[in-house]
C-alpha cells in the first residue's frame, strides 16, 4: 500500500489553471524583439480570467508576479503593474518575486504560504522573463568579496560553467548520455505538441515588427524538431574548449511568460473552481553554486520528507532543463533512468525554452495537464535548480486519482 | 509571411492606370508613404487563415498614418493580393489594422491641399474607391481591428470592411471632412447611413464635425453600430482575431440594423437642412455637399454612389474654401505650437504664485484657471469686503459646476477652491511672481493699481493686465519699472476661449514676454505676441466690422438689411447677436476706446448708445433652440427711418464690411501689430471663432479682391491659402 501524504499544515492549497505565452528566442528577431515583457505577462492574466469567469476579478487577494532582472519594462514591481494593465480592479494589489529561475516557483510557494496561513484565499502567481531584453546578469554588480574571500569559484556566476562542473564532478555523466537527453527532449515535445499536449496552455500574443506589422505568436518558437544525436554531437562546446556542454544539451535563451491562480481549498469549493492540483509540500536548498545544478537533490529531499513520501510514491516529474547533465545528476541520485517515461513526459527546457523566472509555472501546467492523464498517479512533482547554488521543488497530489479527499470540481462538472 | 507589398503593378479600377502614375511619382517625395505589410494568422477553431495588413507608416504615434497616392497604391497592392488568394482558397478572410494609437488619421491633407488640377483631383477620389472596394469585393469576409484613432479615410476603410471592432480606449473616431471643407467621400457618406441609420450619420457627418470637429469614442460608436464590439485593450488584437474565429465559425452573430424607411429618411434630412440653412446660410459648399449625398445614399447602389462621391471630392477638392480650411487648420493645430515673436523661453521666470488684482467676473475665471493648470496658489484683492464674499462664493459656484459636470474630480475642485483666497489688502501679494489686473477698463483705475502693485511686490515680479484695448505703456509709463509689465489679453469665457493676446509694449522685457508666453502654455492656451496698439488684433477687427455695420444702419440702411448683409461669410454668428452676446455697454466702451485712439474708422453710434443708454437688447432673448439670434425688428427706431440716400444694400454692407477688414488689417501689418497675416488667422480663428472655411479672414480678402482693392496688394502668395 502506497504512503499517503503527511496532511499540509495550514489550510490546503491548490492549483486551479496555469497558462503560458508561446516562447520566444531572445532574439532580435525572435518573435517577441518587439514585444514588452509586462505585456507578455499582461496576456497571461488576462487569459486566465477569461478562463474562468467564475473568478470574480475583485477575490483575487495578490498578484505575485517573478523576473530575474527587474528593471526597464520588467520593473516597477510586476504584480501590480501588470494587475492595473490588465484591467484587474484597482483594489487587487501585486508585487514583485525574484529567485532567479525559480522566481515563479517561489511566487506560487510564498502565495500559498500566505493562503495556507488564512491570509489570502486566490492569488495570481506567475513570472516572465524577456531574455532579449534582459540578457542574463546585465549590468550585476557582484560584491567583490565574492573572490577575494572565495566565497564562490570565479565560474559559478556562468552557468554553463556549472554543468560543466558537474559533468567534472562524475565521470559517469558523459556527453553522450547529455546528447541522448537532448535529443530526446526535442522528441518528446514534438510529440507532445503533435498530440494536442502543449497548445491548450498557450495564450496567443500579438506581435508587432515595425517592417512585417502585426502577427499573432501561436507556437513556441525554440523547438528544433527531428533533432538527431549526430547533429548535436557535432555541435561546439562554448563554455570550455574540449567540454561537454553545447547548444543541444542546453535551454535556449527565451522569451516568455507564465501565469496561473492558487487557491485555498475552500475558496475554490466556495467559487466552483475545479483544483487540477493539490499543493503537498515544498522545499528549497543550498549547494555549492559551482554545481548549482545540484540544487533540485536536496531541495527535492527535504520537500519529500516534509510531505512524509518516498521517490517511489512521485509518479511523475517535471523538471526543469536548464542543462541535460543537471537532469542526469537528479536522476543518478534518485535512482531513476535517464529515459525514465515518469520524467518530463512532454520534453522540457531545452526543447521549448527557459525564461527564467517564468518556467516554474509551466512546470506546473503541464504536471497538471498529466495528471489528467494520469489518474493511477498520485503524487508528482516539480523541480528546478536555481543560479548560485539552489534548488527548488514543490510536491503536488492529483485530485483525479481515487484515494483523493477533497472537492474535486463543482457538483454540475461531476455529474 | 506570404503577400508582398513590393511593387504595385497596374492600377485596375475606376481611376485610369496613367492618371495613378502620373499623380503617384508626382507626390511620391511630399508623401510620408503609408506601407501595408500583411502577416498570416491561423484562426482559432480551426476556421482557416487570416490575413492580417497592418497599416504603418513607419514612423511613431508623433506622425500619424495617412493616405497619400503613394499610400493607397501599396494598400491596394496588398489587398489586389489578398483578393487573388482568396480566390484560390488560401484564406478564409482579410483584417485589416494599424500601427499603436493610429488605425489611420485620414487622408494626408499636404498632398490634398496641393493638388494642381481636377483631373488629378478626381484620380485621388477615385483611388480611395478602387482601394477601399478590393475589401469589398475581397470574395471572404474582411475584418477591421480599429486599435487607434480612426478619422476621415482612416475610419472609411474600417466601413469597406464586412465586421469591425474597436479597442475599448479607442476615442478619436470620426468623419471631419465637413470641418475641413470636404466630404466623406471614399464610401462614408453612403455606407454610414446605411450601417447606422440616417440620424446617428446626419450626426457623425454634419453635427460633429460642425460643432469644433467633436470625435466619437469606442463605446458610442459600439452603441450606434458604427463598429461590432468594443474589446479591451490590454488584449485587443488577440481578442479580435478570435472575434473574427468565431464570426467565420458562426458562433458569433452580427446583427445588422434594416434600412430606415424612406420617409424618416427625407424627414432627417430636410431637418438636417433646415438645420444647416440656420447655422451656415449657405456660406459653406462641403456640408450641403455631403448632405445631398446622405440623402441619395438610401436608395442609391454602391457604385453610382461611389462615382458620386468621387464627383463631390474632385469639386471641392478645388474650392477655396477646402484651401483655406486647409491653411487655417496648419495654423491652429501644428503651426500655433510654436509662437511667432516668443523670446527665448529660458527667460521666463519660474511663477509659483500669482496675484489677481480683482474678483470680477473675469477675475474669477482667471483664478480658476491658473489654479488649475499652474497648480500654484493664487491671491486675489477686492476692495471691500461684500466683493471679496462674492468672489469667493462666484468661484466656489463656478468650480462646483465644474466638478458636477465632471471636468474635474471632487478632490481636484477642492485643491482648487483651497488655493485661491481673496483679500482686501493688497499687500497679500508681495510674495507673487506674476501679478495680473483684471479690474474695470479705465485708464486711471489701472494706472493706480500698478503703482500701488510696485511698491510691495518684488522688483523682478511680472505685471500683467488683461485689458482689452487699453495702452499698456501709457498703462506702466509712471512705474519705475515698466519694462516689466505685458499685456496678457484672455477672451471670455476664459476656460473654453483657447486664445490669449500677449502684448508686448516698447519697453516690455524679454523676461517679462517670455514669462507670459511661459504661463498661456501652461495653461494651454495658444498664444500669439502682438504690439501694444489698440485693441490689439481680435477687438480691432470685431469692432471694425461692427462700426462698418454701425456706420450702414446710422446711414439708413435697414438693421435686418445689415443684419443678414454679413451671411454670406459664415461667422459664428450675426453682428447683433455678436453685440449683445459681449454686451452693449462692453462693445461701445471698447468702440469709444478705438474711435479715440484711432479716429474715424471707428466712428461713434448715436443710435446703439441710446440703446445702451435704455438697457434695450439687440436681438430677442433666446429662445432655448441654440438657434443663430437675429436683429429685432423694434431697435430699427433709434435710427431713423430706413431707406434714406446713404442706405446700403446687403451687397454693399458686405463690401463695406470687407473692405474696412482689408484696410484694417493693411493698417495693423504695416503698424507692426502682428508681423504676417497667419498670425491674424490664427487670432480670429481662436478668438473669435472665425471659421477655417475663410481660412481666419486675410485668405477670404485675397479671394474676394478686397485685399488688392484696398491696399493694392495681395495678403499671401498665390496658392498658399486658395486655389491661385
């Protein structure tokens, strides 16, 4: 008999919805060079209110609204911000999140944080990132102390240096394991866009060029469908001559925004607004930022053992890819295979991208989209690791399986 | 990406292709070219592909979209490419929208007001039709996603559209031809009452155009079925295409009002004529124009209407009178942005309070409106203290209506209210930075209260005076320092006349003119300098016209004779409506003022001051229909029996009238009022209410000879504010 969670402490908090925008390359030309990062967040909101109309604008008690690099048109405090853009009424106050590319993840945990504490019943949680705009790290300002005292390696500040590291760290993480990680996150996306699992969570954006006019963004643009091992193989390593860490093994660098409403359960009863998820517990953790990508092991540790479960009782996991060597070592650590079916059922960051503190959420939405799928799985799980040595992961449980106690949805949805 | 906006090809259409290419590379360097890429759009629901053209001209909301030749050519290269895929099945409907804030503002006025021949005037009408019937007859549904402001050709291509929807902060919506002197004519004036009824178009085409050009916002325009839906802003595009999705998967429904029976559509427009005859008299061609073609658009098809249109525009695309909208409208709207004369406006001193010498009915006006747009403290004096209760009761009346009739928020009026104050010692304004009299128009009561102002207030503080006619050096002469004193002359009411006077006199600083300046720009009001002559430019011409109507009925002409003499021109109103309206009394203290300072071309009326002697009015009290007031009858007795040698006809009261005008304003010119005849233009225009159809009053004596015949000399070049 499988383990039952250890109940939450506070009042019970689920996920209703997420939505996405399509992702953009953070380019110039990519599909969003023209685009404000607050009006990609903007869209999100907007969608989600028009998809549940038994929202009431005025019950939403917060907008917690994450970016990684929070100034220009990515400033001013997001939550409220995008709230008044987006026409939500003036009494619904927002504020900003950063936890670099768990941003908003930690904009769902501290939301519900608030909800489970009685403080808040329905919050809009989200984050964007326009990589384009906001290139990775511009114009930080590390402290000194930083080197002079070692306080880091002189590489944990670069990324793609981390993975290396972690591929230094274990013999037994190759390249070409990475390379057949890489490719099949490219495949599982296209199959999962071919069947119908992706464009459902999409909010389309118009788009404006100066020179073309305007366009409507529909699909995620990063994807590089029929992706083989041999291409990759071929492809440089940038971080390190004669390294291991390349394009194929990597998240692009993206555009793009996600957004989805927490509530308490008994809000969600009250409203009529079916849960797709139940929060079971959440965690964060510290690593050595030279292997940052480390991060999800411990954190996914300590939220398990918080919510009283085992590795053996998550039926599905999701991920996030900000390296195909970070995804291994999770693997490695958890016993599970590197092509382990539970794992990132639709791809992951390295097919369709990773705005940085926006990707948390669309861990979410596609958990809860397989959760539909998946009634037998009762317990999943997201995860992602997070620069200078994080990680984060939140436990969830799914109100299809048939242990589930809970309202599931409205009497008239059930029948 | 599919279509291409590269290349035009061979106009196909009513216009002739060489007539196209001739009047194309003839304005191609003039034009700011209208571009028309078109992006490919998949239509949810799985309805098909929608071609989406943007309108954009590439440059930002400071230059708005407009349609030139040059322009319609690529829109209808685009949109001849649309038709031929449709055609094949390769898109199920086309929209059409704009660049940020502009779908477009109409068709480019450069180009319309420099057009050299008819034919080129036809081919411009005809080009529009060609363009704007590709989206009719584009054989799949055609969408306009009207994001911006939308005027004039720019809103007429959204009505060859099949749907349209407008962003709900959309509210600069509107058919200003009528204004300008011309007509909705590249389809408006048959589509719209057919899409809205004959009333709601009598409204959109004639009444708001002639009432200050008034736009229309989103949600009207949604309530009359000028456009489908209103969406939101924050998503506007994303929720029109999938508008459009579901108007092609038939999940939405468009309603469509039927045509208005025949005779409510001859009652509207006999009403609306009626209506016309009254305000305008016939002086104007362009609204009679559109009216004619309201009124046959009922039963009337497409293109015998279109050719219609087309042969409305080609008429008074060469009129005068769409010239001198033309000019009058540069005047007014870009070229009054940069006063002619200012000094430098780093000169001006910083003005964080103002006095207000007074708390008359002006001065009260003046309060409210520094206090607003300033937002400084203001610090009034009246004399005794029922005066300084009055005022302040008059100001917190005036402010309340405001608020009432929502112009500002109750937080606002009170922030108002707060910052005025009203003393009896004049010594409350030692600390201002700008002081303006507004105290009654006499010479000597003026004279006293700037020496009494100079003696408190700082030696760099500006004095104003609002006076209307009065020397503003014979004013300061006594000071110690007059070279800080200027005239800022406001027009009543204050807060809707956009017109101030800034009178600079011979010893005016340029600290203090540039103060001036400063200040009418921050209270939004344009201003134009002029010399310290009588009457400075507005009240000298006024009262020119009204002594040479004076002087006819003092002669023997009969008042109505006068009365209805000055029709043909158009003015707001008649001249003794114009009497009464400023008050008599007012009007002969200013005529007595000029007959003094500049003699006989103002010459006294016995009559009228014995009307004003007897508190008679000129013309009846109105009657509530905001009908144009004409003479009564009864005051013809103050002059005698009519008909005597020197009466005139309403011929020669006119030319009387007009050939004073053209001496008077040969006159100001040479006296250095103003330096050029646009600034005269642009006085009358805002100060008087003159119409644009004159182009202010110089374009009008060019025309008319009067000009040549009194002063030997055309006012402009050829063709700068007329034909030739």
């Amino acid at each position: 008999m499988p383990t039952a969670a250890a109940p939450f402490h506070g009042r019970p908090v689920v996920f209703v919805d997420g939505v996405r925008t399509p992702f953009g390359r953070a380019r110039p030309d990519g599909i969003y060079g023209h685009t404000r990062a607050d009006d990609l967040a903007v869209r999100t909101v907007r969608e989600l209110l028009r998809r549940h109309p038994a929202l009431p604008p005025e019950r939403i008690d917060d907008v917690a609204i994450a970016a990684t690099t929070q100034r220009g048109d990515q400033g001013l405090t997001l939550g409220r911000t995008v709230g008044v853009l987006a026409g939500l009424p003036e009494t619904v106050p927002g504020f900003a999140v950063d936890r670099m590319c768990a941003g908003a993840m930690t904009a769902v945990t501290a939301t519900a944080a608030a909800i489970g504490v009685g403080a808040q019943d329905v919050v809009l949680a989200g984050g964007v990132e326009h990589m384009g705009r906001h290139p990775m790290g511009f114009d930080a300002d590390p402290n000194p102390r930083f080197m002079a005292e070692r306080l880091v390696d002189a590489q944990a500040l670069n990324m793609g240096c981390t993975a290396e590291n972690l591929h230094d760290r274990d013999p037994g993480l190759t390249r070409d394991r990475a390379d057949q990680y890489g490719v099949a996150s490219q495949r599982k996306y296209a199959e999962a866009l071919a069947s119908g699992r992706i464009t459902p969570d999409l909010v389309p954006v118009a788009t404006r060029d100066p020179e073309r006019g305007w366009g409507l963004a529909t699909a995620d643009e990063p994807p590089r469908p029929g992706t083989t091992v041999e291409q990759i193989r071929a492809l440089p390593t940038p971080f390190r001559p004669g390294g291991r860490v390349t394009a194929g093994t990597a998240a692009p660098l993206t555009d793009g925004a996600a957004m989805c409403v927490l509530a308490a359960e008994d809000a969600a009863g009250e409203l009529g607004l079916a849960p797709r998820m139940r929060m079971v517990s959440f965690a964060y953790a510290g690593v050595d930022p030279a292997v940052m990508g480390l991060g999800p092991v411990p954190s996914t540790r300590k939220a398990l053992q918080r919510a009283g479960l085992g590795i053996e009782d998550i039926g599905l996991f999701e991920i996030n890819e900000a390296f195909a060597v970070q995804v291994l070592a999770f693997c490695d650590a958890f016993g599970l295979a590197d092509d382990d079916p539970r794992v990132n059922p639709y791809g992951g960051a390295i097919a369709v991208g990773h705005p940085l503190a926006s990707s948390g959420v669309r861990l979410m939405t596609q958990l809860a989209r397989q959760f539909e799928e998946h009634p037998e799985v009762r317990y999943g799980l997201t995860t992602m690791c997070v620069g200078l040595g994080q990680g984060g992961t939140v436990v969830w449980e799914n109100p299809h399986h048939p242990d589930y106690e809970g309202f599931t949805g409205p009497k008239e949805a059930q029948r | 990406m599919t279509g291409t906006t590269t290349g035009t090809g061979v106009w196909t259409g009513t216009a002739a292709a060489e007539d196209v290419a001739r009047l194309t590379a003839a304005t191609a360097d003039l034009e700011r070219i209208t571009h028309a890429p078109v992006r490919d759009v998949t239509l949810p629901g799985g309805v098909g592909t929608l071609a989406l053209v943007t309108l954009d001209n590439g440059f930002d909301h400071t230059r708005p979209t407009t349609l030139g030749p040059n322009g319609l050519a690529e829109i209808a290269a685009t949109l001849r490419a649309q038709q031929a895929r449709a055609a094949a099945g390769e898109i199920a409907a086309v929209a059409v929208t704009g660049k940020p804030y502009y779908l477009a503002a109409g068709a480019d006025l450069r180009i319309m007001g420099r057009l050299t021949s008819e034919d080129d005037a036809r081919t411009i009408a005809r080009m529009g039709h060609d363009t704007y019937r590709l989206l009719r007859e584009m054989g799949v549904p055609t969408f306009a996603f009207v994001n911006g402001a939308a005027l004039g050709g720019g809103l007429e291509i959204a009505l060859a559209c099949t749907y349209r929807t407008v962003s709900a902060d959309v509210s600069a919506l509107a058919l200003p031809e009528t204004y300008l002197g011309l007509v909705p004519g590249w389809g408006g004036c048959y589509e719209v009452p057919r899409l809205v009824g004959i009333e709601a178009a009598v409204d959109l085409v004639l009444s708001r155009p002639l009432a200050n050009n008034r736009r229309t916002d989103a949600a009207t325009a949604a309530a009359t079925g000028l456009v489908d839906v209103a969406l939101h802003p924050a998503d506007f595009l994303e929720q029109s295409v999938a508008w459009a999705g579901r108007v092609l998967s038939g999940e939405v429904e468009v309603p469509r009002r039927a045509l208005d029976d025949a005779a409510t559509w001859d009652a509207v427009v006999a009403a609306a004529h009626a209506q016309l005859d009254r305000r305008l008299h016939g002086a104007r061609r362009a609204p009679y124009a559109a009216l004619e073609l309201l009124a046959a658009a009922r039963d009337s098809d497409v293109e015998t209407a279109y050719a219609a249109e087309d042969e409305a525009l080609t008429e008074l695309l060469m009129t005068d009178e769409l010239r001198a909208g033309l000019y009058a409208f540069d005047l007014v709207t870009r070229r009054s942005r940069k006063p002619t004369g200012a000094p430098d406006r780093a000169l001006a001193r910083p003005v964080r309070s103002v006095g207000i010498v007074g708390a008359g009915l002006m001065a009260r006006q003046l309060a409210v409106l520094v206090a607003r747009r300033l937002r400084v403290p203001v610090l009034m004096t009246e004399v005794d203290d029922e005066r300084v209760v009055a005022g302040l009761e008059g100001i917190r009346t005036m402010v309340e209506q405001m608020a009432r009739k929502g112009r500002m928020s109750e937080a606002e009026a009170n922030r108002v209210v707060g910052s005025i104050g009203i003393s009896t010692d004049i010594g409350t304004l030692a600390g201002v930075d700008l002081a303006i009299e507004a105290v009654t128009e006499v010479m000597g009561v003026k004279q006293q209260v700037f020496a009494a102002l100079e003696k408190i207030i700082d030696p760099e503080a500006v004095l104003a005076t609002n006076t209307s006619a009065l020397s503003v050096a014979e004013m300061s002469g006594h000071l110690e320092h007059p070279e800080r004193v200027v005239g800022l002359h406001f027009f009543n009411p204050v807060a809707q006349m956009p017109l101030v006077e800034v009178v600079r006199a011979e010893r005016s600083s340029d600290a203090a003119v540039a103060t001036a300046f400063a200040v009418a720009e921050q209270l939004r009001k344009t201003a134009v300098g002029v010399a310290d002559r009588p009457g400075f430019v507005v009240n000298r011409l006024l009262l020119r016209m009204l002594a040479e109507v004076a002087s006819a009925v003092e002669a023997g002409t009969p008042v109505e004779v006068a009365d209805r003499a000055l029709r043909p021109l158009g003015l707001p109103m008649g001249p003794f409506a114009l009497m009464q309206l400023v008050g008599l009394p007012v009007a002969l203290h200013v005529l007595r003022s000029l007959h003094e300072d500049l003699g006989d071309r103002y010459p006294l009326s016995p009559g009228l001051e014995r009307l004003a002697a007897e508190g008679r009015r000129v013309v009846p009290e109105a009657d509530g229909s905001g009908r144009e007031q004409d003479v009564d009858p009864s005051i013809q007795e103050v002059f005698g029996e009519p008909g005597r040698a020197g009466a005139l006809d309403e011929t020669g009261v006119l030319d009387a009238v007009l050939t004073g005008l053209a001496e008077e304003v040969g006159l100001m010119l040479d006296e250095g009022v103003v330096s050029e005849p646009e600034q005269v233009d642009l006085c009358m225009v805002l100060g008087a209410g003159w119409p644009l159809h004159l182009g202010g009053i110089t374009p009008h004596l060019d025309r008319s000879g009067h000009a040549e015949r009194a002063l030997g000399r055309r006012l402009h070049e050829p063709g700068v504010a007329g034909l030739r």
